[in-house]
C-alpha cells in the first residue's frame, strides 16, 4: 500500500484536542452507524422489536465488524503490513474493508438471533436499507482520505460531469487527476437506501428475508460495476477480490431469493409481520 503525495488535499483531520487526534473518517462512519441505528429502531418498532435488540446487537457487532473489516484488508495487503506492523492498528488513516465489515456484522447476527431467539430473516430485513445508507455515507470518509480512486483522468473530463470544484481538487492525487470512484459508488449505495425505504412497506412485494436478499443484490451489483474501475482494489493474484466476491453474493441471493419463493410458498409477507402500534414481541 503506498501513499501518494496529495496537491491541495482537504484536511483529513476534524479535530485536534491536544495528543487527540479526530479524523472525518472516523467522523463520518459513526455518523452513518447513529443514524442507522435510530432509522432500524423506528422500524424496528412497526415489528414489535424493543429498543434494547438494536443497542444489543450494536454492541458486539460494532467491534466485531471494525476488526473483520480491518482483518479482510490487511490480509490482501499483508506484504506491505507485514514489513509495517506498527500500522495494523492505524484504522483512522483508512483500510478497512467493507465486505469484511459485513460478512462480520452477519455472523454476529446470526448468533445473536440465535441466542435471543429472534428471527434473523426479520432482523435483516430492517436493519438492510440502513447499511447500505450508512455504507454509502461511508465512501465520504475515503473521500477524505483520498482513497477508492479510479485511473487518471483529467480536469476537464471531472468538470464534464459537473462535479463542484471542491470534489475536483481533492481528486488531484499523486500530481494527477483521478475518477472518483468513491462517489458513484456513493450514488449507487444511496440510490439503493431511497429504492428500499420506499418500496419495503409495498404490499405483497416482499416476503419475509428479501429485503435484506434486495439490498445484497443492489450492493453486489454496484459494487462490481464500480470495483472494475478503480485502481487501488484489494488483490489476490491477478482478481479483484471484492469484484469477485459481488458476483458470489449476487448470485447466491437471486438463487436464494428463488428457491425460498419455489420451495417455501408460505413464507409471511414482510408487511404482515407488523403489529398494531405501541405492541412489542422482543
């Protein structure tokens, strides 16, 4: 992992209290985690889920997901943190992996439904619009710390596509201009927060689960259009590992999706699983 030098960079720094340091990228993704934790809470509501599943379930998954997102990075970049060990830890200079962040956080589901004796399908299905909102937010802190870039490119090809100035600048990168592939990615998660928010209460459009199917769907196929075009992708050999991993997922829940619709027909709708207000199950 090499660190290019940067022209005319935004600070990625928010904040400094003395030896405290406080970065936007940190910044930025505990944004998206409050902010999805009280959307998954109202809605959390409509199904009778108390409060307390959602601030339990953060507890363990929060941790959980930084360390398999940081433990996915360093691993398909080991030959430069295996000569820079000091830097494993360095998670507020970026490298963390989003993919390793969610394959983390749904194991940890999976367990604590099990444990809590709470269906883990219906669980997914609320908490699913708020991840891909908060993984968008999230593209914002690489923003910062200029990473998840594209090839070079040039200024008038950036001004083309009538991005401000602000964005322009900080996609001057190692004395050239880089497509900004963080922000199409960006577009695409949140495109697929606003499509989820407002169709996941159509009647008899989603069966229970397939909300949470929909948005590994949309994720997977946004993320291998757009990991194609970026330069700084996580490697094993000569294949972008989260370009390959999208095809997997995308294939495994349109395949999943399927299969419960063919061989479990009595799957409940997910808008028949709400309960009269001020009632709770958990």
């Amino acid at each position: 992992m090499t660190k290019l030098a940067v022209v005319g960079a935004l600070n990625p720094i928010a904040l400094q209290l003395g030896p405290f340091t406080v970065h936007w990228y940190g910044v930025i993704i505990a944004t998206g985690v409050v902010l999805a934790l009280w959307l998954s809470i109202r809605e959390g509501k409509r199904l009778g889920l108390v409060e307390d599943v959602f601030y339990d379930y953060l507890l363990w998954a929060l941790p959980i997901a930084i360390i398999c997102a940081r433990a996915y990075y360093v691993t398909f970049e080991w030959r430069y943190y295996s000569a820079h060990p000091s830097e494993i830890i360095a998670i507020w200079d970026g490298g963390i992996a989003i993919y390793g962040a969610i394959i983390g956080g749904f194991l940890t589901m999976a367990v604590f439904c099990h444990v809590r004796h709470i269906n883990m399908w219906t669980l997914l299905d609320v908490v699913a619009p708020t991840v891909i909102m908060a993984q968008g937010m999230g593209r914002w802190g690489n923003f910062m710390n200029q990473e998840a870039f594209g090839v070079i490119t040039t200024r008038a090809a950036l001004v083309a596509q009538h991005l401000p100035n602000w964005i322009i600048q900080q996609m001057y990168i190692g004395g050239h201009y880089r497509v900004p592939t963080f922000l199409y990615e960006s577009l695409g998660d949140l495109a697929g927060f606003a499509v989820l928010m407002l169709l996941r209460h159509r009647h008899h459009l989603f069966k229970q689960g397939e909300v949470f199917l929909t948005y590994v769907c949309w994720y997977a196929s946004v993320r291998m259009v757009v990991e194609g075009m970026r330069t700084d992708s996580l490697m094993l050999g000569a294949l972008r590992v989260s370009q390959w991993l999208s095809v997997v997922f995308l294939i495994a829940a349109a395949c999943t999706i399927v299969y419960r619709r063919r061989y479990h027909a009595n799957l409940p709708w997910y808008t028949s699983l709400f309960v009269p207000e001020g009632s709770q199950k958990l």
